[in-house]
C-alpha cells in the first residue's frame, strides 16, 4: 500500500517537475549557472543538493542548469540579502555588485562571460520566476541597466567583504555538500530511493518518505549487506530475532549507529551502582547511578527492536531500583519489571515501537529524590534508514542538584529534599557536575564538522533553553521527535523535564563555542560547556566572521573564554 502511494507520488511529481522543469527554462537562461562565479555557482549548487544545510535530498546535480529552488536561493535573499549583494552587473570569477538603489531589487543579472547579452538568472518572488518572465519590458530595461554598469573588477561597487562572503559562502556549501553526498553514495544501500525519488517525495512533502530515508550504513566488511540481511548464522531469539548487544556509551559518546533496516533482540545490562563523583570543581556528591556514572549510558537500538534490559542492583546502601523508560509502551514504562533490590538482577524485555530519543530514568520512590541522584539517561530509537550522517555526535543531558554542604565531611554536598520541593537548586549542570564539559573536557570537533547533539533534559524541575552560542541550529528534531520534519534555523529550543531534542549545525568557523541553558542564571550554578571547534585546513573563513582588531574576552567572562 505504501510502495502504491510512494509510486503514484512519485508518478505526479515527475510530471510537475517536468512542467517546472519546462516553465524554469523558459525563464532561466540555461547557461546562467555556468558562467556564474564559482562561488554562487556553489550556492546554486548546494541549494540544487538540497539547500545550504546539505541535504543529500537532491535536484538535479551537476548540470550547468541552476535550479529553480537553487534560483530561489540566489535571489531570495539567502544569499542577496545575507551576503549584502543585489542586483548589478557580473561576469564570471567576481561577484555580483552592491545593490543599485534604481533597480528592481528582485532579480539578479548575470552576463555571459564572453557574451555581449546578459542573462537574467532569476526574480526573487516565486511569481517572478512563474510569471514575470525573460524580455519582460522590465526586466528589459533591467539588463540595458546592468549593461551600462561597470565591470565590478574584484571591487567596482562591490564590497570586499560581501564579495569574499559570496565566494566562500557557495564554495564552502558545496565543498559540505559534495562530502555528504560522497558520504551517502558511499553508504547508501540498493534498496534505498535515487537521489531524484528522494528529492521529488520531499518536496511534495512526502513524510512518510522522507526524513529517515536517507540512511546510515557504516558496517564495512564484505559479503552480504548487514543493513538488509543479518548474518544467516547469528544467534537468534525464540521469535527468530538476532541477539545483538546493545549499543551503549558513557555521555559525551555516542553508540555508532545500528546500521541495520531489520530488527534485532538487543541485549543491555544496566547496573545501578553508589558512586562519590565531582559535581563541581569544588564538591563531590554521593550520587545514585546507572553504570557508575551521571548521566546514565545512551541506549541506541532502532524501532521495531525488542529491548532485552537486564538490571542489576548493586547499590551499597541497599536502596531498590528501578528503570522507567519513556520509550516502552506498557505499565510504568518497564519500571515495576526491572525494580530490584540489592543484589538482584531483573530481566525484562520491551519492543520500541516508536523511533524518537527519550529519556529513561530511576522512578523508585521517592522518585523525585532518584531522579536529583542521577539516575536517568537517555534511549536512542532510530527511525526505520536511520538517520542523516553527520561528522561528530554527542551526548549532553541537563540536571538540576538540590544540596547543601555538607557539616560532616568537607567538600562533600548533600541532598536536601527540601531545596528539591521549592524547585531552587544549588546547581544546574551538564552531564552531571559544573565543569564537564570544560576546561580539559569540552566537545571537540573540527572545523566543516557537522554536529549532532542528543540533548536530554533529565530535571527533575526545570524547563531548558538550550543554546549554542555562535551558532544556530541548522535543525532541530524538536522534543526528539524523530518522525516528523525537523524544525529549521532555530537559536534556542525548549526542553521540558523528562524530555528530549536532537540538534544539528555545521562549524565552518574555528573556536570555542558555548552550550548554555539560556535561562542565563543557570550558568552560574553550571548549566555551561563548550564546544571547541578545532581549525582545519588553514582557513579562519573570515568571509564570515572578522574583525578590525583582534578579539578580546570581556574580564571575568564565563561564556567566551
Ligand atoms: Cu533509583
């Protein structure tokens, strides 16, 4: 039934995108994108390859065509209004001048680098490109304009600046762009939609064939795709599933990705075990854990999986514990099946019936007080293809710790139950303690990375803002929803107590960068860390970020060291 839809989708797709393709044609001089300068043949490029996030979602590729969604991009302001450029006269190797207050700020003209006729690329609004038209009068007048402009020479009415944006803006888009589709050739399985399939359904806004699509295959080796067929030999369940561990990881790492499009029984032994760990450089906290450390591991299976937990107690102080997971369909989420008291081992088993990330934790009463000892971590549930690649993922879960100093021993902290029911912590942290994810220990990627982060927001009281200061977050898989289309160019999302979201963006410019709860307060009582982006290649990109002197900290300043 779902093939018939995807076809019959398909079938009416093609035929729009033909007539589009026949109507844009018309209207877009086909050799415009060629002799574009590089720079902005890259952004057309990029937005041809699925927009400058780099999509792998795909339009036509390579043709000297530029696309109507590319011609979109170019003179929709994305590129006209971000890189300070309009309408003016081009040639090929410079980019476009500054806008000329006299024209009709819609459309950019291109001329041909040995070609005396100048070619209009494109008009902004959608009903220019539809319905505007070549050798309009206007447009007519616009080209005799831009004809009668000077040649911009690396500079004639150009700003520098402006001009190095838009080179480097589209050059550093393909570049992503090419890697990642490089990537998913690489990666892709057989059975996986062509580029165009993939591209068409999503435009049509195809969901059920879209985001998830496009999937991760990283298990190299030869012989028969592991993504589509488990090996014939591996141990299997009663039901005929393969027994597989679990991926599994202590935060800020994340398990590989299944790499699987069928289902297994996964196999994940969870301890909750007493641990005296640093909750600030200043203190220790006698936390209550799961495998000894805070956050608890980030479980990755993949929907339609069964989840085989196995839970050992092995508190010293002889506390019973138990797992609800957010991710389990049935009562208490797997929490009156996994409790278990000193010593025991429970075993209980839980089929995900929905992909999203979710948080799990200890909810043994009093659960409040379980949670404020860090028991929680979080369950990745891949949707059916996976999910995008991406260069570097990480775990972060946000917490709050109700304490007091402790009169017996010092440099120790205590639980006050009190603080918890007034809903004033002492600290609000990152995966467990004020300073994890700084000094020697902050996320590290390399510049071009694109970045995922698995955010949880453990509570067990306050709502998150998270932010990334110095960056905007390309997408956001908004409360872990990993269903629908995520939410695009968002500065700070909400995560709500016993909640989730997946982030993603890309670091073109090396530095330091700063996680934040932007509740901004809360960075005082640690609801901060970096993300050191180291350079590589050589280029700063001062295209996109520069200045006249070099930069300087404020005194004291905690969020741009
Ligand atoms: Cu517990």
């Amino acid at each position: 039934m779902q093939q018939r839809r995807k076809a019959a989708t398909l079938q009416l797709v093609r035929a729009l995108r033909s007539q589009l393709a026949t109507t844009a044609a018309e209207r877009i001089v086909p050799p415009a994108a060629a002799v574009l300068p590089s720079g902005w043949r890259g952004i057309a490029s990029a937005a041809g390859d699925g927009g400058p996030a780099g999509d792998s979602a795909a339009g036509p590729r390579g043709g000297p065509f530029l696309t109507w969604r590319g011609a979109l991009l170019l003179a929709g302001g994305a590129a006209g209004a971000a890189l300070g450029a309009g309408v003016g006269n081009t040639v090929a190797g410079t980019p476009p001048p500054a806008p000329s207050p006299s024209s009709d700020s819609g459309s950019y003209i291109v001329s041909g680098g040995g070609s005396s006729a100048p070619a209009v690329v494109a008009a902004a609004p959608w009903e220019k490109l539809n319905g505007g038209g070549v050798g309009s009068r206007q447009q007519q007048q616009q080209q005799q304009q831009a004809s009668a402009l000077p040649a911009p020479a690396g500079g004639a009415g150009v700003r520098p600046q402006a001009a190095a944006i838009a080179a480097a803006a589209g050059q550093g888009g393909r570049e992503q762009a090419q890697r990642r589709e490089a990537i998913g050739q690489k990666e892709r399985p057989e059975q996986q939609p062509a580029p165009e399939q993939q591209a068409a359904l999503e435009e049509q806004g195809e969901a059920e064939a879209g985001y998830g699509e496009e999937a991760i295959v990283r298990i190299p080796g030869e012989g028969p795709n592991p993504f589509t067929h488990p090996d014939p030999v591996q141990e299997r369940d009663a039901a005929g599933l393969p027994l597989l561990p679990c991926g599994k990881s202590q935060a800020p790492a994340v398990p590989p990705p299944t790499g699987r499009n069928w289902p297994a029984h996964l196999v994940a032994d969870v301890t909750t075990i007493t641990a005296d760990l640093p909750v600030s450089p200043l203190h220790r906290y006698t936390f209550w854990t799961f495998d000894g450390r805070v956050p608890g591991p980030l479980l990755r299976a993949r929907v339609g999986d069964v989840l085989e937990l196995r839970h050992t107690n092995k508190d010293r102080d002889g506390v019973g514990h138990n797992i609800d997971f957010h991710a389990v369909t049935g009562p208490g989420g797997g929490a009156p099946v996994t409790y278990a008291e000193e010593g025991e081992t429970k075993i209980a088993t839980f089929k995900l019936l929905h992909p999203g990330l979710f948080i799990y934790h200890c909810a043994a009463a009093p659960v409040p007080t379980h949670i404020s000892n860090g028991m929680y971590g979080l369950v990745l549930v891949e949707p059916e293809g996976g999910l995008p690649p991406v260069d570097k993922e990480f775990y972060v879960v946000q917490s709050e710790i109700y304490a007091t100093k402790s009169t017996e021993t010092k440099g120790m902290l205590e639980y006050s139950y009190v603080d918890g029911l007034d809903e004033k912590p002492l600290k609000v942290v990152f995966n467990g303690a004020e300073g994890a994810l700084q000094g020697r220990s902050p996320l590290v990627a390399d510049q071009n990375d694109r970045v995922r982060i698995y955010f949880g927001n453990a509570g067990p009281n306050l709502i998150s803002s998270f932010h990334v200061i110095g960056n905007v977050f390309d997408k956001v898989y908004r409360e872990g929803d990993l269903v629908s289309p995520p939410a695009r160019s968002i500065q700070t999302t909400l995560v709500p107590a016993g909640g989730a979201a997946v982030v993603e963006f890309d670091c073109p410019v090396p530095g330091n960068y700063t996680l934040l709860d932007h509740s901004i307060f809360r960075m005082e009582k640690g609801a901060i860390g970096f993300l050191k982006v180291r350079p590589r290649g050589g280029d700063r990109r001062r295209d996109i970020y520069d200045s006249v002197d070099p930069p300087l900290p404020c005194p004291g300043c905690k969020l741009h060291p």
